[in-house]
C-alpha cells in the first residue's frame, strides 16, 4: 500500500513547487494512485479547512502580508552588499513591502537568481518589512547574461546589452566558448571567489550583434522566446485531419471578407454585415463574425497545444514574427484566405438601432471568404476610390459594414470606453535591416469598425459561455490602483485640468479628462499618464470585468492564431455546442488557473521583448544624429534624472540627473517632480524640453540626452564657490550618513 504524505509535507511541495499544485500534480510527485488519490482529496480538504478556507493549491494571504514561510528568488545586491528577495508564489502580495535575507552561520553562499525557501517575520526598519531566514536553497536558477564579447589577455569580459544593466562580467579563458571579440554571447553567472568584477561562463555564441536583423534575435533571446518547434509539433502540424461538413454549418454562400493591415501576416476573422429584415427592429443590423477554427488543427494535450500553451502568444517584431503555430497552420490552413474553404467559429449578432446587441447565435461552420482586402484599400473605397478588386463589393459588402458599424458608435457612446489617444509606431525596414524611417500609423474608420466587431463578438462568446455554464477565460481588467489614479490627479491638476475626488471612477471621468485636454499641449501628458495609471490587463477563470473597454463580460475569441486564451474559449464553445470531440477537456479545465497565470506571464514577456527591439531599432536610427537637439516632453521622473519622449520618433531617452543642472535636485516621489535645491526650479512629468543626443547605443537600445531647456527657457545657471553646487556634497554626505546608521543598525 502506497504511503499517504503527511499535511506538512503537502504544504512544502505546495511551497517549493508554485507552478505545480493541482491535485494531479500532487498525486504524481507522492506517486498516489487509485484510492490513494481520494484520500489525497480528502488530506487537501482538511488543509484548506485549516488554513481558513483557502484552497491548499491556492493560498492566498491579506494584502500586505506574507506567510511565515515562502518560497522566494534572491534579487541582487544593493549598494551596501545586502540581499533581498521577492516572493515566487501565486497569490502572495508581491508588493508586500521588501524582504531583507538575514545570513546566519553555515548557510550556503547565496546569489542573485537562486531560489530559496525561507521563515519570514515582519520587522519596523526604515528600508525593509520584512526579515527572510534561510531554510534551504531549493537548487541553483544561474542567472543568464546576454552580451558582447570583449576578448582579453586571460579571458575577457561580457559587455551587457540590457540597458537597465551597466556591470560587466568576467570570463576566464577556459569559460569563454573559443567567442571572437565584439560577438554576442549569453553566459551563466557561475560562483565567485575573487574580489572585483561577477565572473560567468559563456554558454552559447550567437554571433555579429550588428548584423543585418540581429535586434529581434537579441530580444528572442534576452526574453526566452520559444523560436524552434519541436519536432512531435511539428509533425502534427503536418499532418492535419482532413476537412468535412460534419458537426458544421455550411456557410460559404456568406459573403465574408477580411480586413486586415497590408503586411498581415496572419487572417483569423472574417466579417459580413446587412440590415436586419426582422420585424420589431427597425433601423437594426446582423453582424456577422467569423474566426478560423485552431480548435480543429489544434487538438486538447497534442504536442502542439503544449508548445501552444507554452508559448502563450504569437510575438511580433518589426522584422519578423515567433508564432505561436507553425507557419503550416498560422499561414496556411488556419487563415482565412479568399476563395478556399476554411473550418471557422463563426457568430451571428443582431444589434438595434442604437447599437445594443439583442441576440446571439453561434455555429461552427464552413466559410469562403470573397476577398483578402487592406484596411487603406476598404477606406479607399467606400470614399469614393475603389479600385478593381473592390468595386463589385462597395454596395453589396462594404456599406452594409459601414452602416453597421455607425449604430455600434452610438452604442459606444453610451457604454464609454477608455478613449486614449496614443499613435502607434510604424518602423520600415530595408531588405538589409536599416530602419529607413519611423513614421506613425493612421487611425482610419476601417481600423475601428473591425475594432468594434471585435469587441462585439468577445462579448457575445463569453455571454455565451456564462449561458452554457461552461468554464473559461476571462480577460479581465480592474480598475486603477488608488495611489496611480492620485498621481494621474496630481498630474491633471497641475497642466489646469480636474479629476474629481469623493466618486465611483467611470471610464466616463477619464474620458471627461482626456477631452477636455484634446487640441492643448497637454494632450499627450494626459494620455499617457492616464496610461500608466491603468492596471495591466490579465486572464483569469474568474470574472472580475474589464474596465477599460467599460464591460462587464468579456473574453478573448477573435484571434487563436496568436493567443492561446482564445483556443481555450473556441474548446469552451464546441465542448457546450456538442460540435466534436476537440472541445475543452477536463485537464483543460483542471489546469484553467495555471494556464491563465501562464498566459498572462508569457504576454507581458512579449511585450517587453517587442518595445526592447523597438527601443534598440529606434536607437540606430538616431545614432547618425548624436549632437543634434530635439523636443520632446517629460514622461517620467526618477532620482537618478528624466525620461523623455521624443517629438519626431516618439523614442525615449534618459537624461541622468547629473545633466539636469548645474544644483543638487531633491525628488519628490508622490508628486513625480525634481526640485531644485538653490533655484527652486521645479521639474514635472509634461514639462516641455529640448535636449541634445549625447549618446545612442543601438546594441543596448539606450539614448543619453543633455538637458538644454524647460518650457523654451534656458536652465538657471546658480552655482556655489568656485563653481561647485553648494548643497551636492551635503547632500551627498547625508546619505552616506544614513547609509552608515542603516548598516550599523542592521548589525545589531
């Protein structure tokens, strides 16, 4: 008879395995089988009934505690030596207050990136919360170093890219892979035992860091992108099952058409819209939204929904694309191309006068679309230009989209969604890699009515989830953390404009805010800071709405081409409709938490490895221009100096503090200003500036600026005796004042 693990030994796996704790991978770690696994139902029950009725898998705790023992990941040192730490589990409140790591006596040597289990207590110091005693490592995570290469005598050295990055690290000769000067390499931080520079070894050679296109490449890489399929994947992908009618509704008489930017490199939704005939609906529209069926390619547990799963999203640069599919699928059988047959989701809505969706049905069905047409080309058209491939469809397709679209407006008003105002960049490339310009996308009416389809369709899948009592994803998002909303109040406030206080926040308040800044040099301020107030938006089996979009339900449905979340909504939908045997499983459904926690995780990664290319494409752009002078506008204020976004590029550079005058600044956190110690020059988010370029690095992606003036005026030039700022040295001598208190104190 296989051995139960005791209560305590659960809660140590929960701890040391967040990403692991269903009750399937419980069971496999004990090896529980059978009757076994009932009883560790039943272990799991009498946990969360001990732990206040928290589910074991899930434990959360209050905001702004931590449990008495955490699984955490060491962070790297501070300027004074001390190592920190940050939780690694779900549900624990990262933002909890920081955790100092407390050595004692025999503990192992601990570095940045390992993960340790620790005993937690909270402590009333001035610069932690928290106090972490070492359990146990859990096992070496080495932290990964992506640079260039600088040969030397006895090894040499690994030159960052990363910009947030500015230490080197040694390599001994026997560590650096045979690597060529000035190659890009990725190294391992390894243990080290002398003074000086962290010492790594290199790990991988991935060559001329200049090269023609290298910028995606060093992103895919920085940010562990999944570039190569394995070959299981790639095997079903190229053997698909065959296409029929069965479990399907035959609906290639349809005219759809899809609508799409002209270098799409993917076409998953096809759209139809005509007035609604139906008596009592006067003035009414039938939209119709059609996606490409991934469900039926992609199947539940196959090599390629786990590859799919991993990679969360397809992630896109200005150069190339990492799919989340194989381009045999993504290309090929899962685009809806015109004029061949493709398996598709499709929804049929009926939407009144005014906008409203009053009726909704779902099919899954067999399309042809009539015509693969740009964005420019549809606008084109129905202005009066259409050209020959449009012409037969501007009456009987495109206008029939257009009248729709303007009752869905009226509904849109109403409803009041976030309306920010943020033009998007467009980077153009040559053949070679050179970034010939950086130019900004237009906004035109045919964007936003495929926008508006969108939305609508999301909102018709999860309504119909919720009416099938079917389990998904939500794709949720709350509403502004109050100490953001204060600042973009603050900020409002201070360019003339008002956010009232003492009311429920609407989407409406904003938008009240954002118009009444509309045509004013503040117009871009507020946009962006009311951006940056707003949470991020994630997936969740739960349903806490979506406040920007100003709705209650919603989820994502329109793209299983490139997201993973809407592959888990079209199983959710066959498996209610009954169409097959492709639908949501019920491992899909045990593991929903976990996949959203992974999508969500994999989303952000993209997005952080897409403005990282964008920012180093941006710099080589501008590297030709060092010396020249440019406007731009504060976008954000930090001790160490000014972001700045530029005018022309819409890139952002930092000013360093010691390039923004001629005084010492004290930073004012709350407020997101730097004031000047002597002249009381006051410097803010907004403030309009002209810099000087110093420095563009287009391997890190880093523009250095040179603070020229504020509000067309030219900085105060107070200095002290002989020429020296008169409070910096005080100041200077203060801090390391309290640095010395700090580390005496902690000594005790």
């Amino acid at each position: 008879m296989i051995a139960l693990p005791s209560k305590d030994q659960i809660r140590q796996w929960i701890a040391e395995n967040p990403g692991l704790t269903s009750k399937r991978d419980i069971a496999k770690a004990f090896g529980l089988k059978g009757d076994a696994r009932n009883e560790l139902r039943r272990l799991l029950q009498e946990i969360e009934a001990e732990d206040g009725g928290k589910p074991a898998t899930r434990r959360f705790h209050p905001k702004g505690e931590l449990p008495p023992v955490a699984l955490l990941r060491v962070l790297k040192p501070d300027v004074s030596g001390d190592l920190f730490a940050e939780p690694m589990e779900e549900g624990v409140d990262k933002d909890a207050g920081r955790i100092l790591i407390i050595p004692q006596k025999g503990n192992p040597a601990l570095a940045e990136g390992d993960r340790i289990l620790g005993r937690l207590h909270r402590v009333d110091a001035e610069d932690h919360v928290w106090e972490a005693r070492l359990i146990r490592r859990l096992g070496s995570n080495p932290l990964k170093v992506l640079g260039v290469f600088r040969k030397g005598s006895e090894g040499g050295r690994i030159v960052p890219i990363d910009k947030g990055q500015d230490k080197e690290w040694r390599v001994r000769a026997e560590d650096d892979l045979d690597a060529r000067d000035g190659e890009l390499v990725e190294g391992e931080a390894i243990a080290n035992r002398r003074m000086g520079l962290p010492q790594a070894k290199i790990t991988e050679r991935l060559g001329d860091p200049s090269g023609p296109r290298a910028v995606s490449l060093i992103a895919i890489h920085q940010h562990g992108i999944p570039d190569q399929f394995p070959d299981a994947a790639m095997a079903e992908a190229d053997a698909p099952r065959p296409l029929t009618l069965e479990n399907r509704t035959d609906l290639r008489d349809l005219p759809f058409v899809t609508i799409d930017p002209a270098d799409a490199r993917d076409r998953d939704d096809a759209v139809l819209a005509m007035a609604d005939d139906t008596p009592g609906n006067p003035g009414g529209h039938i939209i119709w939204v059609a996606i490409a069926d991934v469900a039926y390619y992609v199947r539940p547990g196959g090599a390629l929904d786990r590859e799919a799963r991993r990679r969360g999203n397809s992630t896109y640069f200005p150069d190339r694309v990492v799919p989340m599919l194989p381009d045999i699928l993504s290309g090929d059988l899962c685009s809806l191309h015109e004029n061949v047959d493709r398996p598709c989701l499709a929804v049929r809505m009926q939407i009144n006068a005014q906008g409203h969706k009053i009726g909704q049905e779902f099919h899954r069905g067999l399309m042809r679309s009539r015509a693969s047409l740009e964005y420019g080309q549809v606008q084109a058209a129905v202005e009066g230009r259409p050209d020959d491939k449009t012409a037969p469809l501007v009456e009987s397709v495109l206008r029939p989209i257009y009248a729709a679209y303007e009752a869905l407006l009226r509904a849109r008003e109403v409803r009041q969604p976030l309306n920010l105002d943020l033009p998007e960049r467009q980077i153009k490339l040559s053949d070679e890699g050179k970034v010939l310009s950086v130019d900004f996308k237009d906004r035109l009416d045919a964007h936003k009515l495929i926008e508006e389809c969108m939305v609508l369709a999301n909102v018709a899948a999860a309504e119909e989830l919720q009416r099938l009592k079917q389990p998904l994803l939500y794709r949720v998002h709350e509403e502004p953390n109050p100490d953001r909303l204060e600042a973009l109040r603050e900020v409002a406030e201070s360019s003339g404009f008002t956010l009232a206080k003492g009311q429920v926040l609407k989407t409406a308040h904003l938008n009240r805010l954002l118009a009444a800044a509309e045509g004013t040099d503040y117009a871009e301020l507020l946009n962006l800071s009311t951006l940056r107030s707003m949470a991020q938006a994630y997936y969740d089996p739960r349903n806490f709405g979506h406040f920007g979009l100003a709705l209650q339900n919603y989820a994502h449905f329109t793209s299983p081409i490139r997201r993973y979340s809407d592959l888990i909504v079209h199983r959710a939908l066959i498996r209610g409709g009954r169409w097959g045997d492709d639908g949501l499983s019920d491992f899909d459904i045990e593991m929903l938490t976990d996949t959203a926690k992974l999508i969500s995780d994999s989303e952000r990664r993209s997005m952080m490895a897409e403005r990282d290319t964008i920012d180093r494409y941006l710099a080589a752009y501008l590297s030709d221009r060092v010396g020249a002078s440019f406007t731009g506008r504060v976008a954000g204020v930090q001790r160490f100096g000014l972001f700045i976004k530029l005018d022309e590029t819409g890139a952002d550079g930092l000013v360093p503090i010691r390039e923004v005058g001629r005084e010492f600044f004290h930073f004012d956190a709350d407020a997101q200003t730097l004031t000047g110690a002597d002249t009381g020059l006051i410097i803010g988010i907004g403030a309009r500036v002209t810099v000087r370029l110093r420095e563009a690095v287009p391997v890190t992606g880093g523009l250095i600026l040179e603070l020229l003036e504020i509000d067309a005026k030219a900085l105060p030039a107070k200095r002290g005796p002989r020429g020296k700022a008169p409070r910096r040295a005080a100041a200077r001598a203060d801090t390391r004042e309290k640095a010395k208190k700090r580390v005496v104190r902690r000594r005790k």
